[in-house]
C-alpha cells in the first residue's frame, strides 16, 4: 500500500450515531458528555475541535448545548473547518465560548502547547476546557510499548493513519494545559477497546493477568484507555 506522506486521516467509523459516523473508541462520546455537562450544568455555549462526522456535536447539541462544531477536513457543511496547527479564526469560531471541548484530537496536532494556548485565547477567565487523547499509561498501552516500542494506536502503523504524531502521557499533557493559561486540572480516564471475536478475548485473558501482577487500569468510565482533563481558564 502507498502512504500519502502529506495527508493525516481520521480513523474509521467504528458505528455510527444518529447516522453520524463514530471514529472513537467505545465509550469516549459518553464520558465525554458527562463531564461537559458536570463542568457547565446550566449549559452554554462550546466549540468542539475535532469534530469528525459530528456525532459527539450531535449529542452536545441533544442535551442542550450551543455548539460550533469545527475539524480539519469537514464531511458536513455544518461543520466549520479549522486547521489547528494554523487557525484562521471566523465570526463563528472566534469566540468567546463558555467552554471548548477537544475529544481525541490533540494526538493529531505538530504543536499540541501552541493550539492549547490557542484554545485559551477562545475563553474568557472561567471558561471551561475538556481534551483527551489516548492513555498511553494505560496497563495495556504499557505493555504494547514494552513488546513493541510504541503504545497503543501510536507507531508506525498509525502515524500518517490515522495521523497519531504526538504522544501525550498524563503529567505532560497537564504541564501543557497549566501553562496554556488553565488551573483546577482534573485527570480521569474513560473508553475501551474496539476488539472483537478472538482478539477481545486474548485482550480479556491479558488483562486479568496484568491484574494478577498488581497492574490494574484505573478509570472512571469504561476500561480507561484515553486520558481526559478539564480545566478553568484563568
């Protein structure tokens, strides 16, 4: 197969929502809203980046939320495009928002600092971020690395598809936010994986024996495999 070295591409849709193509791991979208509506229980205003087909928008939108949805490589009118590594802000992306939500998103930026810095020039003081990214901490992301030299869906199969090209584990990914201009960072983990047939079942029998030797995956939702963090513009 040729790899197109000057493209990225989002992964495939897994299942769809509401029509809208899920290109998550299970259970991302829904921890995803939970949280959001934990950070701005009155509703508000939020621009998503990295929209994808607008599933997760879809559902911000079903629970109230006002939401400019945006992406890379917009599949639907609705979605407005927006190149992170080079953002040319509209009226309708420019803000202010009460809150920007970044799901999955920040592992397929060059400069992961400069578009969090980015994602706090949208935010008045108080405003609320919510990113994740894959939780290369996660037991079974440890163990990918350890036989393999390259976490979970990072390596050389995954840089230029789906475009994973910057690996953010937990403590970097809050040193990026804190000094993008945010405080009160919470980290809590949530998703599973996609496996299916044989391979789900060698995952189960792996993961009890990564429990059996104390490495227990510790999430708030699901099994833990992405990273996620919130936290208040100052």
């Amino acid at each position: 197969m040729t790899v197109d070295e000057g493209s990225t591409h989002r992964t495939a849709a897994v299942w769809s929502y509401q029509g809208h193509g899920v290109h998550a791991a299970p259970g991302v979208h829904e921890y995803a809203l939970d949280l959001v509506r934990q950070q701005l229980p009155e509703g508000g205003r939020i621009l998503e980046v990295g929209a994808g087909c607008g599933a997760l928008a879809c559902r911000l939108r079903e629970a109230g939320f006002d939401v400019v949805p945006t992406d890379l490589d917009p599949p639907h009118d609705w979605i407005h495009r927006l190149d992170l590594d080079d953002p040319q802000w509209t009226g309708e992306t420019r803000g202010p928002f009460d809150m920007v939500v970044c799901v999955e998103t920040l592992e397929h930026v060059e400069n992961p600092r400069k578009v969090l810095r980015s994602m706090r020039s949208l935010l008045q003081p108080g405003g609320k971020l919510l990113v994740s990214t894959p939780n290369v901490g996660h037991p079974h992301s440890r163990l990918k690395m350890f036989l393999r030299g390259a976490p979970f869906i990072f390596g050389p199969g995954h840089y230029y598809q789906p475009g994973h090209i910057s690996i953010l584990p937990d403590w970097l990914l809050v040193e990026h936010v804190r000094t993008a201009g945010f405080e009160d960072i919470t980290v809590t983990s949530g998703g599973s994986t996609w496996y299916v047939g044989p391979r789900r079942l060698a995952h189960r029998v792996e993961t009890a024996l990564l429990w059996a030797i104390g490495l227990r995956p510790r999430a708030e939702s699901g099994e833990g495999i992405c990273t996620f963090v919130t936290a208040v513009a100052v």
